[in-house]
C-alpha cells in the first residue's frame, strides 16, 4: 500500500495559546471595525451635520497619528534587542 499511514502523519493543530492568540486577534480587529463604523453613525443620529460627522470620523483616527507614529519613530532609533 503506497502513502502514509494514520500513524505516520505529522499534526498540522495549531497549538492553543496561539489558537487563543488567534481568535483574540479577530475579536480586536472586529471590535475595532464596529467602532470605526458606529462612531460617525452615532453622530449622523444625533446631529445629521456633515461637520459632525466629518469631526467624530477624524477624532477617531486622532489618537494613532498622535501617539503611533511618534512611537515608531523612537522604536526605530533603538536596538531590536531592547525592543522586543
């Protein structure tokens, strides 16, 4: 008989913190969109003004600018060792 049998195959599982890793992953990622998306809904129910919502929409990506990029200019200055 030619192939492998049951016993001869390697297991191909993920292992369960990065299973659990995985689905925290998708769970954030998720949340995230919902906010992205319900924020400036939010603002068009109570006040239906294309400012409004213009201003919640950049209020939410505010905190990345301010804080994610400055962040990576000053990781990229030290050794990978001390980072991580």
């Amino acid at each position: 008989m030619t192939g492998t049998s049951q016993g001869d195959r390697v297991s191909s599982r993920l292992p369960a913190a990065f299973t659990r890793l995985l689905y925290a992953w998708f769970a954030s990622l998720t949340a995230d969109g919902i906010r992205f998306v319900a924020l400036p809904l939010l603002a068009l129910a109570t006040r239906p003004t294309p400012a409004a919502v213009a201003t919640v929409a950049a209020a939410t990506a505010l905190p990345w600018l301010v804080v994610a990029l400055p962040a990576w200019a000053i990781v990229d200055r030290l050794r990978p060792v001390t980072v991580i």
